[in-house]
C-alpha cells in the first residue's frame, strides 16, 4: 500500500476530533472558550482521505499560532486562536473571502459552551457593503489587471506555455469575484470554478472561460488568450454598471 492519506470513516475522524479537543481542554483549562472543527468535516463533505481541521478558541490575548501533524495514515491541524484576533479576522473582507470565511461560518462546535461560534458566523456575514466594494476594487485592480498583463505579454512573446497556467488563475479570480459580488461562500478553493457557474450575472465572458478551465482545453494558447481578453473586457462593463470605477484615480502624492 503506498504512503501518505489513508481511507477512514467519518465517524473515525469524529472521534478523532472529540480525543483532540479532550487534550486541549485538559492542557489549556479555562482558557479555551471554545474547540470545532472546520473545511470539509464541519459540512459532512469529507470523503475518505480527508484530514482534519479544527480550531480551538482561547481567551489569553495575542495567542495565534498552529499543530499540525501525521502519524502517516492521517492528517490533523488545530489552529490555536486569541478570542480577540479570531473577532477580528471574521470581520475582515479581502479578494478571498469566499474561500476564507466558509471557516468562520461553518464551525462544528466540540466544546462550545457560551455559544462563541454562532457569534463568529453571524459577525462573518454581516458586514457592510463598502467592505466588499473595496474588495472587489481590489481584486480587480490589484490581481486581474496584472494576470491580464502576463497573458498579453505570453501573447506578445507567443510563450504558449505560459497560457495555461495565467489562464486558471484568471478564471480562479473571476470566481472569487463573483463570490464577493453575491456574498457568497464557496464550499471550498477546489469547488469555486464549479460554483461560479451557477451564480446570477457574471461579466461578460467567465463562463467560457471557466468552462474551458474546467474542461481541461487549455493546449491552444492564442484561443486561451482570446478568452481571457473577452472576459477582461466584460469585467470592464460589469464593474463600470456597479459604479466601481477604478481607472481615474490620484497618483499617491511623493
């Protein structure tokens, strides 16, 4: 049998999570508010060779750091969290929060007795609209007017190998903004290609190309090109008929 994930029950791995969050209660004490689990496990998506995520809450400040390990059949995580930052970062909303925050709102709860974890999930998704403007703003300026720049150029130096691999991250941005436009949470990184396709008014161009990705057609460089071009100019539109202008602005001052 080869090395590496091995099959196991969802019920093992509940067990698994329910001995962890024992020892981390008996190690920490009072200072834990709260032990879940999160990803895959916490949705009852988790297929046979998936690990194991959890986060355990504590009260004492400034604490953030993570356990990661493998006896080799398995794999678990605990991110060991300050009540205060886990707060903080559930209020945050960047280019990835429909991939990030599923962590926040999706928790299954191993010790939660004041009900901390309902808290978190209600504070992820309630927040205001001028955080997610600014997100999207973001993601396009900062990240698809860059990648869109790398396919001219792979274009302009006919680097077709180069294609494929700015073409799926193209396509991943296009999800992630569509996500951040419809305040969505992606079950996960590997399903929001998948996802995208079925939220209401994308630009102009991102199914094509998300179902080129998707499809696995990605050896005809000129075509790749092509479609990353038609899906700019739609995000172009689609942003401007949001009122989220981004091509006049003030030259930071020297």
């Amino acid at each position: 049998m080869p090395g590496g994930p091995q099959p196991r029950s969802r019920e093992e791995r509940r067990i698994l999570a329910q001995n962890i969050a024992r020892q981390i209660l008996a190690r920490r004490g009072q200072d834990v508010r709260a032990v879940g689990i999160y990803g895959s496990v916490a949705q009852g998506r988790d297929g046979p060779y998936s690990d194991l995520e959890m986060i355990a809450v504590l009260r004492t400040a400034g604490e953030d750091f993570t356990r990661e390990w493998t006896p080799g059949p398995w794999k678990a995580e605990v991110n060991f969290m300050s009540q205060d930052l886990v707060l903080a970062e559930a209020q945050k909303v960047d280019e990835l929060w429909p991939i990030t925050h599923g962590a926040f709102v999706h928790i299954q709860a191993l010790h939660d007795p004041e009900d901390f974890f309902p808290q978190v999930g209600n504070l992820a998704l309630a927040q205001g609209e001028e955080k997610f403007q600014a997100a999207l703003r973001e993601l396009i300026v900062g990240d698809l007017y860059e990648l869109v720049g790398k396919v001219r150029n792979a274009r302009h130096a006919a680097d077709w190998g180069a294609l494929p691999f700015l073409a799926v991250h193209v396509a991943f941005r296009g999800a992630l903004l569509q996500g951040l436009a419809h305040r969505h949470l992606y079950a996960s990184g590997a399903s929001a290609l998948r996802e995208s396709l079925s939220l209401g008014d994308p630009p102009q161009g991102h199914k094509a190309l998300v179902h080129r990705v998707i499809q696995g057609k990605l050896d005809r460089g000129p075509e790749l090109a092509d479609l990353v071009d038609q899906f700019w100019h739609g995000v172009e539109k689609w942003a401007a008929s949001r009122g989220l202008g981004f091509e006049e602005g003030e030259c930071l001052p020297l």
